[in-house]
C-alpha cells in the first residue's frame, strides 16, 4: 500500500479501489506506514551519529513485545 501510494503515485481512492478497502482504512495504514519509516529513519541517522535513540522511539518498561503495554 505505501510503495502503490509513494512509488506509483496513485490516490488513496485509487488504492482503495484495487485492494477492496475503504479510503478511510488505507489513510490510516499509510500514516502508520509513514510513523514506521519516520521511526526507523530517525534511529539509523542516531545510530549513524552515535547519538543515542530519543525517549519516544525507546521500549517502556514492562512487556516488550510489540503492541503491548506495560503493566500498571
């Protein structure tokens, strides 16, 4: 969906239409797709520098796998 919105340059209508979705679901996935590759960016240019990664990108406390939060 990214590579059909950024390297072929069709509409978010267009993408919708093809893969049988709604506008509204492939707005959200390409604004996730975008955070993603804005994070990974950000940390290879740290890494590149020796910087160390910003608070935001870092893991919280608690249970690390992805799309879990830390217990309260």
């Amino acid at each position: 969906m990214f590579l059909m919105r950024r390297v072929h340059d069709l509409s978010p209508a267009t993408i919708a239409g093809e893969m049988g979705l709604s506008v509204s679901t492939v707005e959200k996935h390409l604004a996730k797709a975008l955070k993603l590759v804005a994070q990974a960016r950000a940390e290879r240019e740290d890494q590149a520098f020796g910087r160390p990664a910003p608070q935001e990108l870092r893991q919280p406390a608690g249970d690390r796998r992805a799309g879990r939060r830390p217990r309260r």
